[in-house]
C-alpha cells in the first residue's frame, strides 16, 4: 500500500502533458532566415545520383517543407555545394517565446543525408539570446542517409526553458571538395513544453565534518541564485516545480551538487546542505585585519600566505560573501559605505584554483545622519548558471532599466588578460513573474575571443554599464 502510494504521489508531480508551444508546417512562410542553398518548397526527390539517397519526393505533410537544395540549385542539383564555409548553409526560426514554460522539448520529421564529419558538416543549433550565440544541439557523427522520413525529439530545456527568445538554427558547412549529398529536409517542427508553476527550496548550508554553518556560500539553481546567511539558511524562491537540482561552491569546499529535489506547487521543499572539504586548497593570506577611519571608510589589510607552493597570482577580497576585486597588494580601501555590519575575507589565487577564505573579520558602520541600511544591495545582480560549468554557462544580470545598449560582458582569467566580450544588447527582458522584468541573460560557450576553448580554472567577469564595471563575479570552467 506504502509503495503505491508512494508511485501516485511521483505521477502527481511529474506527469504533466508537454503543450505545443510553437509549429511550423512550412505550408506558409513564418520568417525563417534562409541562406545558401536552403529554401521552403516542396521536395521533388533531386540529388544523391552518386551519394547517399535523394531528397523525399513529396513533403512529410501538405506540400511544403525546410530543406537544402529542394528545387535544383547550382553545380549540384539536389544537392549541397563542395567547399562551403562553416554554417555557410543556414536556416534560422523566428524568436520563439518559451517563457512561460519548461521541459521545452524541440521535434520533427527528419530526413537527412550529409557525409561523415571528417568531410561534410550539419548542424542542429539553438541560441537563447537571439541569435547572438549558438549553442550545438546536434552534429553528424557519421554519414547519414536517411531514405524514409524519421520523428527526431531532442530536450532543449537547459537552452530553451524559461526563455523569451529561442531561435533555432539548422546549417551544412564545413564541406570539403567531393562527394556532394542532398542535406537537410525537415517538416512538422513543433516545440513543446509544460506551463510553468512555481514552488520553492529552502535549506541549511554545513560543513559535513562538523555540522558548523558556512556563511556567504553561494546557492545556484537553473532559475536563480542566492546565498546562505551567517547562520547557513538560505531560501530559492520561484523554482520551477518539477525534479531541479542546486550547486553550492564555498571557498575550502568540494563543489555539492543536489540533484532530483522536488519541488511542488506553492511549496517549499527543504535541502540539507553537507558540504565536503578540500583538502587539496592551496593557503590562505594570513592575520586579516579591517578598520574604520573617517566614520565609514574601511581599511584592510593582510599578510602573504605561509609557504606558498607556486606563484601566487592575485588576492581576491571579499565582503558579505560577493567578490568586491582582485588585486595584488596586500591592503584594500572600501569606501564611502551606508550604516551597517560588513564581514570581509581574503583569498589567495594560484595557477591550481583559489586558495581557503581567511578568518572573516566584521565592523560596523554607524554615523549619524548617513543612510542606513543592513547591507549595500548590489544594484546590479550579476552571476552564471551553472558554475561549476564545462563548457557552456549562462551569465545572468538584473538591470534596473530596459535599455540594454551600453551593456556589455568582460571576461579575463585568473593572470587578468580578457577572454572575452559579450555584447547582450541584443538581449531582452525575460518576463520572469516573480523575478522583476529586467532580467537578461547572455551565453558564454567556453571560447576566446579567437574561437578557442579555454582551459579549465576560474575565471572572473564584469558587467559594464557606459564603460563603468558595475558588478563583478566568478566561475570556474571544471573539464
Ligand atoms: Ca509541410
Ligand atoms: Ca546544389
Ligand atoms: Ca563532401
Ligand atoms: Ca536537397
């Protein structure tokens, strides 16, 4: 009896029936970007003469369909041209607004032939930023020589779920100089997802050896972060309800993953939170030491770490848990602050990561006729989910206005050369009920700013607003 209803109650939170949120038939044009050979047409079974099979000789469905080469076009009628450059083919969905929905899943009849991948390329891609980046959600592995349509589905959720403006790309390129095939034909595109409703995870953040609290860990979800308080308690509200899981990273700690957390309708679902030290993490500066002068202005100081084992490449400072910069003195001034109690700590940087916290040491800030306050919100939230990540994160940020156009995201690593830039001004609010409407993200796929893969380590960026740094972070790439 207990195991029965133990699988109704599962079915009750998890069943729910995925709606279409967007079709496309291709009987008529709905703004698809097409370059290259692709074209909306109807198939009439051109190419694959001396590779691969042909095009389909009539559409999945009516009489039109996505295709490349559909109707005879260039050296090769029916199929695709030889030395095309990477996406040189595309195809590209108008911005498809997922928002209010999750478990987004993208589907549809398939019929594809493309040379292995040591010659010919085809992509399936999907950007959430509109079209500013692409990330891969498929690519030949093989040669494919689909001679039957097939209903392909892959989840999209990660990418898709929560989002105002997905846009799907679907491409061929690179080619090489032989051995042409009949690409791409696809029909019946439908995108599904459940509607979104909302609970909560609430939990206590401790070290697992001695059930003590660790304060300012950072908690990650999917749908937005928080951070524990002194007493280690931390609360994620507007969580998706469904199976999510949560990150934690705490200087000193091993990287603490929950997975399959339950949330439920207008619930809160409580997470124990025990987390693991790293024994391996390098030493921390030494003797911190903060103290006021001129009524709120704050001097810190600290020492080098005791027998550092390689060369230490800055000091990151701290306060009330958020990275305030990253320097290479040994003294920080945080200045003109409003009334309140400030807790402050070092970390040491190495080439291998970033070494334990030290001791946190606290003041409190009180003059008359200042401005009170417990602690100076950060006017621009700023972080990345998820984090650790390998080798696509999304950076998320809160501006207080809709005008994204002299926005921009700078990433350096640990030695403080830039990596990168993102312009999210492309970007638009994400309606988000609950989250306020001036919520953005942009993606970082793990690439300089010459198309390489970083390597794995931590990596600090900035949200610039007019030129003026106005929030910072860090991430760690883990391959
Ligand atoms: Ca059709
Ligand atoms: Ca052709
Ligand atoms: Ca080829
Ligand atoms: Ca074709």
């Amino acid at each position: 009896m207990k195991i029965l209803l133990i699988i109704i109650f599962i079915f009750s939170v998890t069943f729910v029936f995925a709606e279409d949120i967007w079709e496309d038939d291709f009987e008529e044009l709905t703004g698809w970007i097409l370059n290259g050979e692709f074209e909306i047409d109807s198939p009439q079974g051109l190419g694959g003469v001396l590779h691969g099979n042909p095009d389909p000789q009539s559409a999945y469905a009516g009489s039109n369909i996505l295709g490349v080469d559909l109707t005879g076009l260039g050296a090769n009628l029916g199929d695709y041209e030889s030395d095309l450059g990477a996406h040189e083919y595309f195809s590209i969905s108008p911005a498809i607004d997922c928002s209010e929905f999750v478990g987004v899943g993208l589907n549809f009849m398939k019929w594809l032939n493309v040379e292995q991948p040591t010659y010919d390329h085809a992509y399936i891609e999907l950007s959430n930023d509109d079209g500013t980046t692409w990330i891969e959600v498929w690519t030949n592995t093989g040669q494919v020589t689909d001679n039957a349509w097939g209903d392909v589905y892959y989840d999209i959720s990660e990418i898709a779920d929560l989002n105002s403006e997905v846009r799907i790309r679907f491409s061929i390129g690179t080619t090489d100089g032989s051995w042409q095939f009949s690409g791409w034909n696809i029909d019946n595109l439908i995108i599904t997802g459940n509607p979104v409703i909302y609970g909560a995870i609430e939990g206590n953040v401790i070290n697992a050896d001695n059930s003590e609290p660790i304060a300012f860990a950072p908690v990650m979800s999917q749908y937005g972060n928080t951070m524990s308080g002194e007493n280690g308690y931390f609360i994620l509200n507007n969580i998706p309800t469904g199976h999510r899981e949560i990150t934690i990273n705490a200087l000193g700690y091993l990287p603490f993953l929950q997975i399959n957390i339950i949330v439920t309708e207008d619930d809160i679902t409580y997470v124990l939170c025990e987390l693991e030290s790293d024994l391996n993490t390098p030493p921390p500066p030494q003797n911190p030491q903060a103290s006021v002068f001129d009524g709120n202005n704050v001097h810190l100081t600290w020492e080098e770490p005791e027998l550092p084992t390689e060369e230490l490449l800055a000091y990151n400072v701290y306060r009330n848990g958020i990275i305030l910069e990253s320097i290479l003195s040994e003294e920080y001034f945080d200045l003109n602050l409003i009334n309140g109690d400030y807790s402050y700590y070092v970390s040491a940087v190495y080439d291998s990561g970033e070494s334990l916290p030290t001791d946190t040491v606290n003041v409190h800030i009180y003059v008359v006729g200042l401005e009170n306050d417990v602690i100076p919100p950060s006017e621009y939230s700023l972080s990345n989910y998820p984090n650790p990540f390998n080798p696509v994160t999304t950076i998320l940020f809160e501006l207080n206005t809709e005008n994204t156009e002299n926005t921009e995201i700078k990433i350096f690593n640990l030695k403080g050369q830039k990596v990168k830039d993102l312009f999210p001004s492309l970007c638009h609010p994400e309606f988000i009920e609950g989250r306020g409407k001036n919520n953005y993200s942009v993606i970082w796929n793990g690439l300089d700013k010459t198309g390489q893969s970083v390597s794995s380590g931590i990596y600090f960026y900035q949200l610039l607003i007019d030129g003026k740094v106005a929030a910072k972070n860090k991430m760690m790439l883990l391959k």
